[in-house]
C-alpha cells in the first residue's frame, strides 16, 4: 500500500470512554483472546472530522496496546507504545533529521509502533504479528510531538514509516479541546 504525504491536516478528535457493550461485538470477538489476561482494559470510540472508529486500550506483558476499529468493527490497526531505543538506529536517524529540520525545538510526548492492516494480510495475521512485537517493513511509527514551528507552540502527530519516512503530518489539538467536530 503506497502513501503519499499529507500535510496541514489538523486533527479535530474527540475521544471518550464507553462500556463493553457498546463496542462493535465482530472487534470483540477479534481481540477476546488478546484481552485474557490483560489489565486495565478500557474501550472507547473516537471521533473526528473525517470518521468514527473504536478502540480498545490495555497493558499486557508490561506493554501498552491500542487496537482501533471502524465502524463497522473491521481492524484498522494496532498500537504499542514504545521508547526511542525500541527504533532501530536508521529510522531514528531519519526521524531525528526530520524534526530537527522542520522544528525550531521539539519535545516527544509519545512513541508509538503502529501495525496497521495491509493489504493482502489478514486482520488475523496483523493481530498476531503485533502481539510478537515483529519489526516488519509494514510498521509504522507515531510520534506526537509538541513542536515551536515560527513563534507559536504546537502538537503535532507525525507518522513516519519502518525506515523513517515521514508519511503523514497533522496538527493536533489538545485532548481538552472544546471544539464541535460535527
């Protein structure tokens, strides 16, 4: 799947939590064997400017997920929260250039290694290559990062891909944000 950049996007979102019972039961039944055995499982549905999709967020193996679905309860991708070290020192490498190009000063809040569902994979097999923490060509990395562009402080979330492309950046407005998105 090829993707071409996208730039000044801002990201209008509004997450909240929800009960079990309002998670699309097809997501359920994908993850229930991930969730055995996992704390702090939460769920929640996400919405922004372009689409609704679900989510569900959990520590397992001393590790932080996020398996996020549309709609429709179809896998779209996985998330692992991880630290710089967990790149590998070539896409570091490429992502620090980026930043330090692009930003006058920048700060990481969070790192995240994204599996998403590629085509020709099934969501199955997605699933399970997140859980073996697998550096596959297919991954992706998201960082959320508060940035000083000109003169103003910004949050930005930045996708790069396994080598440290940069694949998307959007501008992102704080999670207490109280903006109608509709």
């Amino acid at each position: 799947m090829a993707f071409s950049p996208c730039f000044g996007q801002t990201k209008y979102e509004r997450e909240f939590r929800i009960l079990k019972k309002q998670f699309p039961e097809k997501a359920l039944n994908y993850i229930s064997e991930e969730i055995q055995g996992a704390k702090r499982v939460r769920f929640y549905k996400e919405i922004d400017s372009a689409k609704i999709s679900f989510e569900a967020k959990f520590k397992k193996d001393k590790l932080k997920y996020s398996i996020e679905f549309d709609e429709n309860g179809k896998l779209e991708d996985i998330e692992i929260t991880i630290k710089q070290v967990d790149i590998p020192n070539s896409s570091w490498a490429n992502i620090q250039e980026y930043l330090s190009t692009t930003f006058k000063k920048s700060k990481i809040r969070k790192i995240q290694q994204q599996y998403p569902v590629t085509e020709g994979e099934s969501p199955e097999t997605t699933i399970k290559n997140a859980f073996q923490n697998l550096l596959l060509p297919s991954i992706n990395y998201e960082l959320i990062v508060n940035a000083k562009k000109e003169w103003e402080h910004e949050q930005f979330e930045i996708l790069f891909d396994a080598n440290g492309n940069l694949l998307k950046l959007r501008k992102s407005l704080p999670p207490n944000y109280d903006h109608v998105l509709y």
